[in-house]
C-alpha cells in the first residue's frame, strides 16, 4: 500500500501552488492550497491550515509584495507553530535573504 503523503501550501498565487501540485504528483504527494482572498486575516489563514489534515505546512514568506496581504509567511509561521508546537513546517521563498531577517529560525526556510 502506497502511502500519500500531503503537503499545505499557504502561497497568496494560486498559479505556484497548482505549479507545486503538478511537479509532486508524480512522487505520492499532494499539495493542498488554501483560498486566499483579499484582505484576510492571519486568524483566517490559521483556521485552514489548523483544520487540514496535512503532513508539512509550506509557507511562502513573502505575501505582502500583490497587496492581498497585510503580512508575510514570518507571521503565519510563529503563530502556527504556538497552536501546534513541534509540526513540520518549512518557510518556502526566492527572497531568502529578505527572510532570514524575519523568521525566528532560520533553518526552516528553503529556496
């Protein structure tokens, strides 16, 4: 028995998450998307996240740079991490420089 591993991605860009869903699917991974809508609270993105039942939460940490958001994956991550202390979670960016500055630890961010 295959087992299917999946993965959370919080991307305010619905096209990279389908990017990421096409790339994994081939390797027993799902990659879930979250709807995320103008202006919505980090307490609104939490709740998806929270509720799903997923195996890594994937953050994208630069979310301000379209104006949907008011905050960046640094917020979402402590937060996250406060409501389920020790889950796998990684800060996924191209701005890993920017967000080395702003992520409580460092090792979890990958470009």
């Amino acid at each position: 028995m295959n087992t299917r591993y999946k993965i959370g991605y919080i991307d305010e860009n619905p096209n990279q998450v389908t990017t990421f869903k096409y790339a994994l699917q081939d390797y027993e991974i799902d990659v879930l998307g979250y709807h995320i809508k103008q202006g919505m609270s980090l307490d609104e993105i939490l709740e998806q996240a929270y509720s799903s039942n997923i195996d890594l939460l994937m953050i994208d940490y630069l979310l301000t740079d379209k104006g949907i958001l008011n905050f960046n994956g640094d917020e979402i991550e402590r937060r996250f991490n406060m409501l389920k202390p020790g889950f796998p979670h990684i800060i996924f960016t191209s701005e890993e420089p920017e967000a080395f500055n702003f992520v409580d630890d460092p090792n979890i961010i990958y470009h």
